[in-house]
C-alpha cells in the first residue's frame, strides 16, 4: 500500500479526561512529552498504529481524531489536496527532528493529516 496510515492524534478540549477514559478503556501506555506548543501524550497501542493527544490548538473548536496517511512530498501532496477541493486548515509545518504534516479538509469536511517522516 503506497499511502497507509501511520498515526491517530486526538485534538481534545480536555487532555486529563481523554487520558482518563482512553488509558482505562483500551489499557493504551500514555507517555507525556514537553513540547514548544505544550505537552504532547504519546499513545502506545502496542501492535497496530499508535498516535497521540494533544490540547486542541484552535480555542472554541470541539475535539476530534486526526489520522495521519503518510507521503513521499508533504508540500505537493498538500497541493494536489487543495487542487481537488480540500480547504488546508495546517500548512505543511516541521515537528523538529521528527518530520513535517499538513492537515486538511476534505471536500466532505473531513479532516486528514498528511505526514513526511524526516530521513536522517
């Protein structure tokens, strides 16, 4: 499969409540990282596709799941999306020394990420 999905990521208006309920629903390992933006909860699922939780960043927006599909050119995957109707709501943005992601609006209001893991 060219394009799989390679991480969930939960935006969410209570970052304690989400670790509550997921850590005791699913027995998910959450780990909290210090990040520029605030702290950033890594999510082990053990096999299968891990992700992570985070203060939503956009004030008043509710909480929702984020899934990322992984690409070759995150800047000209982000543009074919937009040519095919998608509203970019993330430019392409570094995660230093981790790789770059988008996050885009589908033309059904669906949100996507698109992600370039960065190659040493």
């Amino acid at each position: 499969m060219a394009n799989p999905f390679v991480h969930i990521e939960l935006n969410t208006t209570d970052v304690d409540k989400a670790k509550s309920f997921y850590g005791s629903l699913f027995d998910w390992k959450l780990s909290d990282t210090p990040m520029p933006m605030g702290t950033y909860t890594t999510i082990d699922v053990g096999d299968g596709t891990g992700g992570g939780m985070l203060k939503h960043p956009m004030p008043g927006a509710p909480s929702i799941w984020i899934p990322y599909v992984i690409v070759d050119d995150v800047e000209a995957a982000t543009q074919k999306a937009k040519s095919l109707g998608a509203q970019i709501i993330r430019e392409v943005t570094e995660v230093p020394n981790m790789g770059w992601f988008s996050i885009v609006l589908d033309p059904t209001g669906a949100a996507v990420g698109l992600w370039k893991t960065k190659t040493s």
